[in-house]
C-alpha cells in the first residue's frame, strides 16, 4: 500500500491512533514546560521574570509566523510521499533534542544563558510546528463528523493522563530538590528520543488522502488575507484567542500561587493533576452531549465557567487551598469543552472549500495556532513584566504587590478576554445561515447534518 489512498476512513483512523502514539511522550514533556517552565526559568535557572516572559512571547511569535511557511508549503506540496508526511517526519525527528531548552551547561554567563533558552525556544516550536499542523490538517481532511473531528481533541488527551499525572509529580518534586536540573536530566533527554523513536516506527503506516483542490499558485498572503476575510473565521478565532490567554494564564500562574500566596508548594502536582484529569475525563461527556446541544452550545457553556473560575480566583487568599482546588475542578469542566472549537474550525474550512474550491485546511490550522501563540504570548509577557516591576525575588519571601501581581495575572485580564469571547461565540451564526449542523440533532429526534455538509432541507 503506497502513501496516498482513496479511503477517508483509513486515513483518519490511521492519522489518528500515529498522532495518539507519537504525542504521549510528547505530552510529557509539554506538561512539564507549560505547567513549570516559567517558575523553572526563575527560580532554577535564575533568569529574570521579565526576560522569561519576553523570550516565550517572542518564541509564540515566531511559531505563529513559520506555521505560516509551513502551512503554506504543506498544502501546496505535491509528492509520492504526500503533502504532508514529510513535514511530520522532519518535525518528529526534531523533537529529539528538545532537552537542551531544559539542561544548560554549567558556567554560563547570563547573556548566554538568554542566548541559549532562546535557541532552544526556536527549536521546540519549529519542531512542533512541522508535525502539527501537518497532522492536525490531515485530521480536518479525513474526518468528515463532528464527532470524528472532535475525537481528535478528546482522546490524545485522555490517553495521555498516565503520563500528565506522572510529569506534574516529578516537576513537583524536582522544583523541591536540592538539584532541579540533575532531577530532571534523565526524563527529559528520554521524553526528547521517544518522540523521534516512535515517528520512525510507525511513519511507514500514516496514509495521505489524494490531493483535490485547484492546482493555481497563490500568493500566500493573499490566501490568509482570504482565510481571515471569512467572518465566521474571525469570530471563531478572536474567541479562540479568549480561552488560550485564559487557559495560560491559570498555568503559568498556578506554581506561584501555591508557592508564595498559599504557602503549599506540595499541592502543586495536585491542582494540575485534578485539572488535567477531570479535562481529560469530562471532555468525553461534552463529547456525548454534542448530538443534545451542538458544539457552540458546548463551547460557551464552558466559557461561562472559565468566567466563574477567574472571578473566584482572586477570594483565593481567604478561601485558601480548598477553594483553589475547587476552582482547579471546574476550570477542568470547563476546559474539557474546548475540544469542539477544533471540529468548528473544520467546518468552516469546509465551507471556504465550497465557496473558493480550494482545500485550506494548512492556513485554518496556521491561524488557529497562530492566535493560540499569540494569547499565550500576551500572557507569558504580561505574567513577566508584572512579577519584574513588583519586585519579585526568585525563591524568597514576596510583598504584597508581588502577591497582588500574582492574583491579577491570573484573573483580571482573563475575567476581560472571556467575556468578549462569549459576546462573539454568541453571534456566530454559521450554522444558520448556511444550512450546516453543527452536530446537534433536528427537533423531531433525526441525526443532524454531516459535519461541514447541507442540513436536509
């Protein structure tokens, strides 16, 4: 059997369990980066607050402007091998040495040190750049329901919770330690080679549907210009945007939190855990409930709680840990919700492909992780500067302005970004004014529409 197939199912099936298989280890170390990068970078590494910031925020920069380039040439690829095998082969290969973002020679100068975090910076978001947005547009091209394509956002994530729930505890632990970096050294060199491992392995069996859209050359600006002039795009990503600064925010902030406003640097790896688990978990549930509410239903449900868990947070200090961890366990509903934005998004490249002709789903995936990039930016930069100018001391007793800092990043500005984002979510009108489904089912107890086709009329 050769690269390209004529069987959607095939492909999807096969597109889903290599990217189940290859993003376990990847989601190890993930964990680790999102949920104690920055307090690593502080307090082990002892860079500044403001210069952590500043290098995340322009790293998610340069990963939103080369998942440009790479989607561009993705879809436009023509080969044996497909459009997009090889740009997840290279990607996966990549990810080998992604522990030097982690492990610094000793006897760095702080300017080297800065000059060697960037370097690993641009590396793991070029190599998770070449294998996502490939693997995910393959996802968008193969699966046709709004179920399947909601799938893809749910069972990565549950599989992976072993591995979630085991990286929270030992970056616990490793932040406890007398040597953080030595602690670390032997799971995150092994969480670099299982990547690459696992791609070489099973490569031979991912597949690629035959190339169907208009062969015209466009000038690659021009097409984003296109994908951004669709309005239900827009709306779909500001909201996108909305979550991903929420969601960042609450990570970034969690290890501070615990360490210098409640006094609980034990019951780090527990907020996460309960967080990532009941995500992971409760996201099947939102999964059951698409044929009973439909994907945008779900979606602003979970936003509405996203606001309640950032209006909640700044009570933390008088609530103290058990209000921290009921708010741990609702962010987790909430979060399990929005695996359905990535299904919606196909349906709107659905609806472009019908309009235009052309199969976009390269530059969909390139705009959606780009605006993803762009909030966690926002919020690793802001995070940084506010902990700089309130005279955070890495380690050491905090102020109360530091403290105050601490809260605010984590509440405020989300309490804003969501609530514009569920002022979006709530005139998106794509579904009616189309006559797509968006999963729900008719009134009179029939299936719905395929995902991304008419509704009956």
């Amino acid at each position: 059997m050769g690269a390209i197939v004529d069987d959607p199912k095939l492909v999807y099936r096969r597109t889903l369990w290599f990217y189940a298989l290859t993003t376990i280890p990847l989601t190890a170390m993930g964990t680790f980066f999102t949920n104690f990068y920055f307090i690593y970078a502080t307090d082990v590494l002892l860079l500044a607050p403001a210069v952590v910031g500043s290098l995340i925020a322009f790293a998610r920069i340069y990963d939103g402007i080369s998942d440009i380039v790479i989607a561009t040439w993705s879809d436009r690829s023509e080969s044996r091998h497909g459009r997009r095998r090889p740009f997840i082969l290279v990607g996966g290969l990549m990810c080998s040495m992604l522990w030097v973002l982690f492990l610094l020679p000793d006897g760095l100068s702080n300017m080297q040190k800065i000059l060697w975090v960037f370097v690993g910076h641009i590396w793991l978001q070029t190599a998770l750049t070449l294998r996502s947005i490939p693997i995910r547009a393959l996802g968008i091209e193969s699966g046709k329901t709004a179920q399947q394509r909601t799938m893809f956002g749910i069972l990565i994530p549950f599989l992976t919770i072993p591995a979630v729930v085991a990286v929270n505890f030992a970056g616990q632990g490793a932040l406890q330690s007398d040597d953080p970096a030595a602690t670390i050294a032997p799971w995150v060199i092994a969480g670099s080679l299982l990547p690459a491992i696992l791609t070489l392995i099973a490569f031979p069996l991912l597949k690629e549907l035959p190339t169907r859209h208009r062969s015209v050359e466009r000038n690659v600006w021009k097409m984003i210009k296109e994908v951004l002039g669709v309005g239900y795009h827009r709306q779909l990503i500001a909201v996108q945007f909305a979550e991903s600064f929420a969601f960042t925010s609450l990570a970034f902030s969690v290890p501070y939190m615990l360490r210098y406003v409640l006094d609980r640097p034990d019951m780090i790896a527990v907020i996460f855990v309960t967080y990532l688990v009941i995500q992971r978990i409760v996201g099947f549930a939102w999964y059951k409930m698409i044929p009973r509410w439909g994907m945008r239903a779900i979606w602003s449900k979970g936003l509405w709680m996203w606001l309640l868990v950032f209006a909640c947070i700044p009570l933390v200090p008088w609530g103290g840990f058990p209000l921290y961890f009921a708010l741990a366990a609702l962010a987790g509903i909430a979060g399990g919700a929005a695996a359905v934005n990535y299904a919606m998004l196909g349906d709107i490249a659905d609806y472009d492909a019908r309009v235009s002709g052309r199969q976009r789903q390269g530059i969909y995936m390139t705009v959606y992780r780009l605006v993803g990039n762009i909030g966690g930016a926002a919020t690793g930069f802001a995070l940084g500067w506010l902990l700089q100018l309130s005279g955070y001391v890495p380690n050491g007793e905090q102020g109360e302005t530091t403290i105050a800092a601490i809260i605010a990043s984590s509440s405020l500005l989300p309490i804003i970004g969501v609530a514009i984002g569920l002022l979006i979510l709530s005139r998106y009108k794509l579904y009616e004014r189309e006559g797509m489904s968006d999963g729900k089912r008719e009134e009179d107890g029939a299936p719905g529409a395929g995902f991304g086709s008419r509704a009956p009329a």
